[in-house]
C-alpha cells in the first residue's frame, strides 16, 4: 500500500515525499481511513510505530474539509493534543508544521519550562492546532489567553503514560471546556484498566485499532538480563560499552540525581555522556538530545519523564540500570530502540532488591528475558528460578526500596550477541497486568511542574 491508496490530498501526499515516506506503517493504514470519515478511534501501538502521521495526517486534511473561507477568518484553535511531556510536545508540533506545510493551517507548541511570552504572542495572531502539555495548557488558560471552546478535535497521545504522571485532574479540568461535539483520538502503548475507564467518558462510539498485542514489546527488540550487585553496576556498564559496539547507547535510572551522578562517572571514563531529567532547563534538555541524534554524544542518561518523546533513529542499545517499579514504563522503555521495524538490543541490570521488579515485568510480557550468565560481575545471589508466569500480578505499584528475593536455580545455555551465555527459560506472547494507581484529589491538585 501506498499513502496515495489512503485517500489523502495532494499538500498531504507532498508533504510526505518531502519527508521521504511512501508507504505507510501499519498503524497509518489502520488508524487514517477512521479518522478521514470522522470516527473517535483508540489507537494501541508503540513509539517508533509512526503513531504522530497516523492521526496528524487525516487531521490536517479534516481540517481542510471543516474549515471555510480559511483566508478571510481569524484563526482559532480548531485542533488540541495533549502529550505528556514537553519532548514528546515539541516532537509533535515539528510533525505538524513538516505535514502541514503546503497546508493554511497554523501550529503551536506549548510547554512549561520556558518564557510564555513568545506563546502569547502567537496564540494572539491566531493559530488552528496546539499541541501542549497539561499544565502550561491550564495556565494558559486560566489567564483567559487561551480558549478551547471551539476545538473540533481532541488527540490524547501516550495516554497512559499521561496517567501515570498524574495528569488526570487536569485532563479532565481541560476536557470540561471543550465542546461535546468534537472527534476524540487517543493513543496509548498499553490499555490498563484507567484508560479504558477514560475512553468510556470521554469518546463515542470509538473504533479501535492495534498494531501490537497489549503490553508486548516488538518482536524486534532482544532482551537480556544480567544479575549483578547494585554496587558494580556501573563497572558493568562501562565494561558492555568498552566490549560491544554500543554506538548510540539510551540508559534509564530511576532518579534525576542518579542520572546526573552516572553521567558524570561515564564522562570521566572516557565516555561521551549526557544527562536528560525533568531538573535540566529546556535548553539543556534540547541541546543533549540534539547531541545525541547527531552523535555527539554516545550515551543518553535519562528518567522515563524525560525520555518520553525521544525521537531517535538508530538506538543501538537500551540499558535499564535502573529496573522501574511501573512495570508497564519497561515496554515504554524498551521500545526507544528497534523502532518502526528494525532490531535493537534491550539490556537491564537487576540487583537483589530488584528481582521482584523482574518478576512483575516478565509475567507482563508473558516470557523469560534470557540471562546472561557469563560477565565479570555476577551476583553473590547467584541466579534466580524463572518467574512462574501463571501467577498474575497484584495490581499495586511496587515500592522502590525493599523486596524479597531468594537465591534460585539456572536454566538452559544460549549464546548472546555479546558474547556469553545465557540462561533462556522460555518465551510466550501476550499477556497483560493490572495496575492501581494512588491519584491525588482535584481540590489539592498543582499541575506537575514536569509539564
């Protein structure tokens, strides 16, 4: 299939040439033709699956059939996308202006972090499509500078990421002033039980559509694990970068000081690194990403806030240093490499008050992550049992300190891309996982400063 095939107008069909694009992702094919005829859709499919042209696309030519005399009207915000972070906002509203730029239609981008002066501004001259994150959308608004009451379509992207960052209370304070006569898109990597209660009120009749089973990460990605102390994880690392050839490397930790501190000790040692956190101004932020695209800089040290909306091609490895307590942010996580259909290598460092992250993680994605049993720091534990994937997880948000683990027995030997074995306990598909998030209440609620 061609994206002429999908019905598309020619400034669109350009537009997409310019990029370099003729056919479209499954996701496109699947989610455009919806969208075109006016649907509300809930789209499932992973970063890297070309999720931004599946819905920015049919927009802007919907935009074009419900907009008339568009020279002779004031612009007016026609189109909202909410995103939950201001990378993934800024990586949104680039999409736009590169598809809609043999289009009348104006964007803008909104996020915290910087002046809002030179978003006023424009918002004054007038634009069509906004793309924001919660907060700064709220303030916004709240100094009567922005208005919603006209909006035509809603698009929430990384929904259940937005969720996850306790972004509820705004979602539903900005969706109180929209119209109810709108189309809704939402997108999400996952469908825990809060984003389908979400669609439930705030769409009709939606039409679904998925390009991956839920909460399983592409088949693409090779996935290893390594059971070391929590104290030589930094040896280790180092000792992967030194051994493989780790060109465009993206390590996850769990906190921004810890991103800073491993960043530093990965510089000292010769390795070209930076620091991505919520804590960095706006321009740091850019300037490392940018680096880091460029291949200026080798490793990318981040938390999950800050890497939502990493746009990157090519991420040869993702190292979880740090395994997340969400177990749903691991396919979020690992899904920054093997994008839109190419391999990637998905490493992650488990330490003893880590195995129970583990277990939560593979009884997600239903299969054993195999182990790699041969490196020069292996855990005085030994390595674990696998994982009885028929037990299902509690639904409760593990605590980040504290776990139980014991010392329990191998598995069968397979050699890894990096040399080594590894114990490979068996594989399965599918699979998903209950998660109970604790929300904080309207009337005490702040916009996360994140935004």
């Amino acid at each position: 299939m061609q994206f002429k095939d999908l019905n598309l107008i020619d400034p669109l069909l350009h537009a997409v040439e310019d990029q370099g694009y003729t056919k479209p992702t499954p996701i496109q094919q699947q989610a455009i033709p919806h969208v075109l005829a006016g649907r509300d859709l809930i789209g499932l499919a992973q970063t890297g699956t070309g999720k931004t042209a599946a819905f920015a696309l049919p927009v802007l030519q919907r935009l074009m059939d419900i907009t008339e005399d568009r020279s002779k009207k004031k612009r007016f915000v026609q189109v909202l996308v909410l995103a939950p972070t201001r990378e993934l906002a800024a990586q949104i509203g680039d999409s736009f202006d590169a598809y809609g730029k043999h289009t009348p239609f104006k964007q803008l981008t909104i996020y915290g972090g910087v002046s809002q002066r030179p978003q006023v501004d424009k918002l004054k001259r007038g634009v069509n499509i906004v793309v924001a994150t919660p907060g700064r959308l709220l303030d916004l608004m709240d100094q009567g500078v922005l208005w919603v009451n006209r909006v035509e379509m809603l698009i929430l992207d990384e929904a259940d990421r937005m969720l996850d960052m306790g972004f509820l209370p705004d979602i539903n304070r900005i969706i109180e002033k929209l119209p109810n006569k709108r189309q809704t898109l939402l997108f999400s990597a996952t469908m825990p039980p809060d984003i389908r209660q979400l669609t439930q009120t705030i769409q009709h009749d939606p039409v679904e559509v998925a390009v991956v089973p839920e909460s399983t990460p592409v088949e693409q990605i090779e996935q290893q694990v390594y059971f070391v102390e929590k104290s030589n994880k930094r040896k280790l690392l180092t000792h992967l970068l030194d051994e493989n050839n780790m060109h465009r490397t993206l390590v996850f930790t769990r906190t921004k000081h810890g991103a800073n501190r491993l960043s530093q000790q990965l510089s000292k040692a010769k390795f070209k690194s930076e620091a991505i956190h919520g804590n960095k101004s706006q321009g740091a932020r850019q300037r490392a990403l940018a680096n880091f695209k460029r291949g200026k800089t080798q490793v990318l040290v981040a938390t999950d806030i800050a890497a939502r909306g990493i746009d990157v091609d090519d991420i040869s490895h993702v190292v979880n240093y740090d395994l997340p307590n969400e177990t749903e942010s691991y396919v979020h996580r690992i899904g920054r490499t093997g994008r839109a259909g190419a391999e990637g290598i998905a490493l992650s460092f488990c330490a003893v008050d880590e195995r129970d992250y583990l277990m939560d993680i593979e009884r997600l994605i239903q299969m054993h992550i195999p182990v790699m049993t041969e490196h020069p720091f292996p855990s005085a534990e030994g390595v674990p049992a696998p994982t009885d994937l028929s037990r299902r997880r509690s639904g409760k948000k593990r605590k980040s300190s504290g776990s139980r683990s014991k010392n329990r027995g191998g598995g069968r030997n397979h050699q890894g891309k990096h040399g080594g074995n590894r114990s490979y306990n068996g594989s399965g598909n599918g699979g998903g996982g209950k998660k109970r998030r604790n929300r904080r209440k309207n009337k005490s609620y702040q916009p996360n400063p994140q935004a």
